[in-house]
C-alpha cells in the first residue's frame, strides 16, 4: 500500500491529546571503531529501513554510543536506548539492538546510567530502561541484576512527581515524567494516578504546550516535552488529555512542514521526528506534512556510500555528531504506528542493518 494511503488510513481515527519533554543539547558522538559495524551487508530498497541500517553501523563497538565530555568519550546510555527504541519501530536492525541491550545490562554501564540505586538514583533512566525492556520482552524487574518496576516506584515522591535522589539534586522533568507513565502503563499495576495528575498539572495554562522543566517561572510551552508528554499522559489512559496540548502542538508547525525546536530560526529533523511520532498516535493530520519535510532531507544515492540513509540534523548539512540523533527521531516518524511507545514491541524485527540500494 502506498506511504500516503498508509498513512491516511492511520489517520482516520479520534484526536487524543498530551504532552512532551525539550530536547536537550546535542552531544559529540565518538565514531564507530573499526570493525564494530555489524557484518550483513543486506540492501534495502525501502530508504526508512536505510536509516536504521545506517544508524546500527555508527555504534561504537557494534553496541554503543558515545559523547565527548571535557574533551573525553564517554558512554551515551541514553543515545543507545533511543537507537534500541528506534530499532524496534523500524522492526529492523535487531541484532544491533540486542547487543545494545547487552551492553546497557552491563553493572558498570548499568551503575552509571540509574545511579547505585542507594545515595544515587535517576528517574528518567530507570523509566526509559523499563520501557526498553518491555519493548525486547526482556525480565524489567532483573535487567543486570536491577529490578527497574520496584525501583521507579520508589522514585514517585507524594505528589506524583518521579523524582531523582542524588547528592547533585533533583532534575527529573517532563521527559522522564512522561516515560515513567509510558512504562508502568505497561505494567500489571498500570501507572500510578498521581503521577498522571502531576503530570496534567504541569501543562501551560497560557498556550497549553508542555515546559521542558518542572517549576520554571514562565510557564513556556516546548514541541519536545508536549510531544513527550501527550503520550505519557495517554498510555494507559482511556480518556486521553485534553485536546488542548494537541491543539498547540498541532500549531507550532511550520509552513513547510517541520517542527524547530524553542529559539530556533528553522525546524530540525530530532524534534519533526519525535513530534511526528506523536501526532500519529492521536490521529493528527499534521503528521503527514511533518513526514513530507523529513522524506526529501534523508541522504540516498547522491551521497557518499557512508552517509547513505541518515537524515541530517538540519539545513546546514550532514555532521555525523548530530545526524544520529536526528536519524533516531527521523525513523520513528519514518514507520508510522497509532501505538506509540506504550505498545511498542521488537517481536518479529528482522536481524539485518541494510544499506540502500544504489
């Protein structure tokens, strides 16, 4: 069936609405090393299974990402859970993805990433990991020996926040609110109430977006956080939120299709993709301008066969650093689904990373 009759049919259904969290800044990515590539060489016709092959073959060590921090590399937890997540919506690339998986489950990576469970703990990251394994049917509550489910229940503090412990402070925000609730709605217990409500409270009451962070002065609605939280806030709920959040999501779009983030001058293919992924789950036709913006921006055969099927991260052209990150978001939006994140499974992907064919 043809991507615009998919995509219409995707479409007919009732408008929910949510919201979702900012994007932060983009970090340096170390390039993969040498060999780390997964072997198969299969090619795909279809340029959105190109991306994810892309995205598979920029993992450092065929299992990771990194970021440079004071000028050294180190490891990107969470660059590698959203390429996992992607992985699974393209239903490709999933040997990649459970060596990801794999190195994710190390006590080492594992330790960094949630924190020692004891003086240090972080919402967000236990809220993304859960939903990681949930979405690799993977044991959430023994994932490198950490039972994920007990410890972000521990993190919901009286007023429905989830919350970080740590001697730096609480930073837990609308991001890892709204994963949280994606992720404990996929939960025998479902998602706690308080924390939806917490969540609801949170939004703009001028505008109706989503902030990026919890307790800011002016209240300043952003298209990653609304986009994010539309989401938490539906997953496991059969009222949905209200349209609002939708409505102000809906009208950040810009003429031509794209979404930018807060400040900037034009739109970016991280926050079109992640918004994208959004709009679909709520039956917004919006979503498919968004697609049409990302669809012509993708690398294919013009470009050099170690670029082919990444989307770079805006006008100013291809820069490996940032276009993983955008080739991430681009290829949740690339494999449309009224699922979203909350019924996101990597059952049946298929293990190859393909290259286009050329």
């Amino acid at each position: 069936m043809p991507l615009r009759h998919r995509l219409l049919r995707l479409l007919a259904v009732p408008a929910l609405a949510a919201a979702v969290l900012p994007l932060p800044t983009v970090p340096a990515i170390a390039a993969p090393a040498t060999g780390g590539s997964p072997a198969a060489q299969v090619t795909a016709v279809d340029p959105r299974e190109a991306a994810a092959g892309w995205l598979a073959r920029q993992l450092v060590d065929g299992d990771h990402f990194e970021k440079a921090v004071d000028g050294t590399a180190r490891p990107d937890q969470d660059l590698t859970v959203d390429a996992v997540l992607a992985f699974a919506t393209a239903a490709t690339a999933d040997d990649a993805a459970a060596r990801a998986t794999a190195w994710l489950a190390r006590p080492d990576i594992l330790a960094d990433y949630l924190g020692d469970g004891t003086t240090e703990a972080y919402a967000g990251p236990t809220a993304k990991l859960l939903l990681l394994t949930q979405v690799r049917g993977l044991d959430p509550t023994n994932f490198g020996g950490v039972d994920l489910v007990a410890r972000l229940r521990s993190l919901l503090a009286p007023n429905g926040r989830f919350t970080d412990r740590s001697p730096a402070g609480d930073r837990s925000d609308i991001a890892s609110q709204s994963f949280a609730l994606i992720a404990l709605s996929r939960t025998a217990e479902g998602a706690p109430q308080s924390a939806r409500s917490f969540l609801g409270r949170s939004q703009c009451l001028t505008g109706h977006g989503y902030p990026a962070a919890f307790g800011t002065t002016t209240c300043t609605g952003d298209p990653d956080a609304t986009a994010l939280a539309i989401q938490g806030h539906n997953a496991g709920s059969g009222a949905g939120s209200s349209g609002l959040a939708q409505g102000w999501l809906v009208n950040q779009q810009r003429p031509d299709g794209g979404f930018a983030s807060p400040g900037a001058t034009e739109p970016n293919a991280v926050t079109t993709g992640r918004v994208s992924h959004t709009l679909v789950t709520v039956g917004a036709g919006a979503f498919y301008r968004a697609v049409k913006w990302l669809e012509p921006r993708q690398l294919r055969c013009a470009a050099p066969p170690e670029q082919r099927g990444a989307v770079p991260y805006d006008s100013t052209g291809f820069e490996r650093s940032t276009a993983v990150r955008a080739t991430v978001q681009a290829t949740l939006a690339f494999f449309p689904s009224l699922k979203g994140f909350a019924r996101l499974s990597a059952a049946g992907a298929k293990p190859d990373s393909p290259v286009l064919s050329c």
